[in-house]
C-alpha cells in the first residue's frame, strides 16, 4: 500500500505506517518528489515498527547522485534493521528538464550506468568508475558509502519502458510499474525483465506493480472512479501511458484501478497474479477511512 498523500504532516505518514503494520501489510510504498523524504519518513518509521519493509517508488536518478543516495540509503537501512527495498527510476523528461533543469538525453544509458555503481555503493566497495554519463570515485579518503550495521538494501528499476526494463532485469532485483494493466505486463514488462535477467545468469527480478485502488461499497464506485480519472488526467497525456490505455482498451485511468467490494477487488487482483506479478500496490485517491479499508482488505490476502 502507498502512503496517503494530499496536506499530512509527517506525524500524519508515521501514522499511517503503524496502521499499515497493524493491518497487516508486508510492504509499505512511497514515491518522492520534492516535499517529504520517502527515506527519512523510513528512517523514522523504524523506531516504532518491527515488521514491515519500506519500499521507495520511485526515487528519480536524476536528483540524487549514486554516492549520496547509497549513503541516504544505508542510513535508512540501519533505522529500520534491514526493511528497506530501494526503488529508483528516471522519471520522466518533464519533471527532469522543466523542474530540475538536467539533461534527460539517453536516460536509458545513465540508468545503466547508474546501477552499474549503486550495488557497489550500498556494499561499501572503493572503486572509480569514469563513464561517459557518471563518474563515481570512491578510492580516497572520504569516497565509500559505509554505514555500520547496515547491508545493502535490494535495488528495484521503476520503468515500463523496453530498454530500460532490459537495464533492470540485467543490473537490479526488481522492477516496480507504475498504472500498467496485466496485458503490458504479460506481453512486455516481464518476458522483458525476465529474459534479460537469464541472458546474464541473474535470479528472476521480481515483479511489482501500482495501480489506484479503494475498496468500496457499490454505491460509492462512481465516486472513486471519477476521483482517479480526475486525479491522473493529465498523468496519462504522457505518451508512454496512452500506449499503455490502447494495449488494455482503457478509455482512462480509472480502468487500469481497482475499485470496488472485497469480492471485486479479489478478482481483480488475480489477473495480476496470473500475469505474473508478486506484488501489486495500491495507491488510494480517498479518503482515510478507504485508505485504512483498503490497507485491511490487502493485509487480510498478506495473511492468507
């Protein structure tokens, strides 16, 4: 389950991880921009919970450099004992040109690069590492990423796109999608991940997906559905996401979620489990009382 976003204080999101916990969630997500940090609320989540493991959705390569996301990172990991999935990305050309003001020519390329070092980062390793897009020195003095207490964290690939999902079967140990239906799953995301993944003798890179969610009564579907086509309209004017809404037959987001009573929301999940999938997220565009519903409902199929 993703954290609640809108106006929360990070009381609000320390909160909502105790409750997720309590629920019986295995995995809380969070994404990041530029309000909160998804690490730091981590960090602080591990004094007050024991079980659940912390996963980034994404943080974009572009704002954080290799070395200063390995230390961030590990830092994290030491909080939470060892419950932290790290999950990077490159975001998309919009948010990294028009916001950041960085080049986002050959993303593919850096994202190679990138996780090239970060797995070497987060074990600590002195290396130097010139590319033709990163340079990483971590020979010197002051160079390594160390935290002691802390082993590195499993790195996951936030992409839907083909090169880059080669990237990610090949270099990292999962690729986490973003409102992606099960038929781009099954027909793209994973075969590619997957055969990359075996291409070079590497462990199948698990697979784990994102969609809205709210569990609901009937009478409340209308709502939920027109709050997440409202919420993600200008999401899916992206390219990559009309594609995605062709190859499902989705006339909007809200056909890519799912919303409903228990009973459709479990059979909606098991196209995902059947396409493949070892772990589907929901992001929840209500209110609190959908949010901690939902969280429930998901933590009950944790149990079973």
């Amino acid at each position: 389950m993703s954290l609640g976003g809108g106006e929360r204080t990070l009381s609000d999101y320390l909160d909502q991880i105790a409750r997720f916990e309590e629920a019986g969630l295995d995995t809380v997500w969070c994404g990041q921009l530029f309000g909160t940090d998804a690490l730091t609320v981590y960090a602080l989540a591990g004094a007050s919970t024991t079980r659940i493991s912390f996963g980034t959705s994404i943080l974009p390569t572009y704002s954080r450099h290799p070395l200063l996301l390995a230390s961030q990172a590990l830092t994290t990991q030491a909080a939470t004992d060892g419950r932290l999935i790290v999950g990077v990305g490159s975001s998309h050309r919009a948010l990294v040109e028009d916001v950041l003001g960085v080049s986002y020519q050959r993303p593919a390329a850096y994202l190679r690069e990138y996780l090239t070092v970060l797995p070497r980062l987060l074990r600590g390793e002195r290396f130097a590492h010139a590319g033709e897009l990163l340079r990483v020195d971590t020979t010197g003095v002051f160079g390594r990423a160390h935290v002691a207490g802390a082993d590195a964290p499993p790195v996951y690939v936030g992409t839907m796109f083909p090169l880059s999902l080669k990237v990610a079967g090949q270099l990292a140990d999962g690729v986490i999608t973003w409102l992606v239906g099960p038929n781009t799953l099954v027909d793209e995301v994973i075969p590619i991940a997957r055969t990359a993944a075996a291409e070079v003798g590497r462990p199948r890179p698990r697979i784990v997906a994102g969609i809205p969610m709210a569990v609901c009564a009937a009478a409340d579907v209308e709502q939920h559905t027109a709050r997440v086509n409202t919420f993600l309209r200008r999401f899916v004017a992206l390219p990559v996401y009309e594609r995605v809404l062709a190859r499902e037959n989705a006339t909007g987001p809200a056909d890519l979620a799912a919303i409903g009573d228990e009973e459709t929301m479990a059979a909606r999940l098991k196209l995902f489990a059947d396409a493949g999938v070892d772990e589907v997220y929901g992001v929840c565009f209500g209110d609190d009382e959908t949010l901690l519903r939902t969280a429930e409902f998901l933590g009950g199929l944790s149990r079973d």
